[in-house]
C-alpha cells in the first residue's frame, strides 16, 4: 500500500513539472462564466483541489475534539479567498501570486503530514493569509468578463465542499489510520515543491 503512494506522490511531482510555468493550473475558459463553471474550477484545478481539502484534512486531523475548533481554518480559507477575490475584481494586483499558491501547497502538505496544532484565529490567518492570493488569482481571471458574480458564488460553493470533503476524510482516519493522512499530505507538499522549482 506504501508502495502505490510513493508511486502516486512521484506521478504527481512529474505531472506538476510537466504543466506549464504558473502554480495556476486548470484554468477554466472564463469567456463562459456561470456558476458551474465557477463550481467546476476548483474541483478540476489540481492546486486547488489540493489546497482546499488539505485545509479541511489538516483542521480535523489536527483538532482536539469534534466542535468549532475544527472550522477555523475552513472558514478563514473561504472567508479570506472571497476577499482577495473581490480584490481582483476590483483590479488589484498581489506580487509573487503563483509563488505563493505553489508556497500554500508546501505548507499545507507539511502541516497534513505533521498534523501542527495551532490557536484557532492563527489557523484561519496562516491558511487565509495564502487563500488571499487563490483569490487575487481568481478574481484578476474574472475581472472583465460578464457573469463574474455568478462564476464567483460557484467557486464559493465549490470550497466549502472540497473542505468538508477533507474534514470528513481526516476525521474518519485521524485515529484509524496514520500512515494514508501523512502521505496524502506528503504528496501535496511535493507537488508544492515541484511548482516553486519550476517557477523559480
């Protein structure tokens, strides 16, 4: 079983070096915008899908108990992606976003792997201090386009699945099994890593 992870986390790494120079891979055609398209593009966006159902993976996994404390990072995630969204929207440029989304993947992968307890309001401002540039990359993506509101709310709705996706897959293996968890996050750190070599 170790086996075929090692195999998956490798298969990742070559595929993150395959892709083109940006950490902002599987960009939908935004000439198109609707809510599903908005709802498709985190979930068929390899960065995304790592980095939203880490969050979820890493609050449960990292949690004392079943409560509150498992949404602060979920929420800060989301609340913090729709910020730097409307501040693409608005036309406001971040230096270092691809960089950055590529950084987001590295650490949340190691704190999957090492399962980092942290305060609540710390949790929600590390992972939505990185949610802000996701965002800042979306909003840039939509800022001319028609239906960017219905595209947006999408993406919204999207996030907040991909992280209950992942709080409900680490709380079903937090105390069942250590070693699917840790790799998961393994891979996603390498794939991290793989993007920031290849835009460096």
């Amino acid at each position: 079983m170790r086996n075929r992870f090692f195999n998956a986390i490798v298969l990742l790494a070559v595929y993150a070096i395959s892709t083109r120079a940006s950490a902002h891979i599987g960009v939908d055609d935004v000439a198109h915008a609707s809510f599903l398209s908005g709802f498709l593009h985190p979930v068929t966006g390899l960065d995304h899908l790592a980095a939203m159902v880490s969050v979820g993976l890493w609050s449960a996994l990292s949690a004392r108990r079943a409560g509150p404390e498992l949404l602060w990072g979920p929420l800060g995630f989301a609340g913090l992606l729709l910020a730097g969204a409307l501040l693409g929207l608005q036309g406001m440029a971040l230096p270092a976003v691809e960089p950055m989304i590529a950084a987001s993947l590295l650490v949340l992968g190691l704190l999957v792997v090492s399962r980092r307890r942290m305060p609540g309001v710390a949790a929600a401002g590390l992972v939505g201090a990185f949610a802000v540039f996701h965002g800042v990359a979306h909003g840039t993506e939509l800022a001319n386009i028609g239906h960017a509101w219905d595209m947006l709310a999408g993406m919204l709705v999207a996030t907040v699945v991909l992280h209950a996706t992942g709080l409900a897959a680490g709380w079903a293996l937090r105390s069942v099994n250590v070693w699917v968890p840790r790799l998961t996050g393994a891979g996603v750190a390498v794939f991290g890593g793989a993007l920031l070599l290849q835009l460096a």
